[in-house]
C-alpha cells in the first residue's frame, strides 16, 4: 500500500523553499523599514519614504505569512495520511 508520503516530503521541501525565500524577502524589507525608521527620526528622509518601505514590509509579511500557511497544511496533510496509514 502506498501512503502518499513521498509525494507529501516533496511538496514539503517545496513548501519550505518557498517560506524560506519569503523570509528572506521579509527580512530584507524588515532591514529597510528600520533604516527608514532612522533616518525619518533623523530628519534625513520625509513620510512618504517611511511609508513606502513600511508598506513593503507589510507586503512582505503577508507573503510570508501566505507561505507558512501553506506549510502548516502540508503538515496537517502530513498527518492525516500517517492516520490513514495506521
């Protein structure tokens, strides 16, 4: 009987390429937004550039935020096939 768990570790590597370079994206913008964040409290840059890159960062935090979803239900999948397979 075969369990789906093969295809099931490949969709998680996936997954969790995917998470990983959405972290990275987050963590870049994070990096951004904190520079920003400086330099308005410094006068050196106005509130438009502070948004901006706030609005990066949260466009990169819900992708990531989309991404580790998908890795939870590759958990949850992972689960119900090792229920199925008892």
């Amino acid at each position: 009987m075969r369990s789906g768990l093969g295809y099931e570790a490949k969709k998680l590597a996936a997954r969790m390429a995917e998470c990983s370079k959405a972290f990275e994206e987050l963590r870049s913008r994070a990096s951004e937004c904190v520079r920003a964040l400086e330099d308005f409290e410094s006068g050196s840059v106005g509130p438009e550039e502070l948004l901006m890159k706030l609005s990066g960062f949260l466009e990169a935090l819900s992708e990531f935020g989309h991404e580790f979803s998908h890795l939870y239900s590759s958990a949850a999948s992972i689960l119900a096939k090792l229920k199925v397979a008892e």
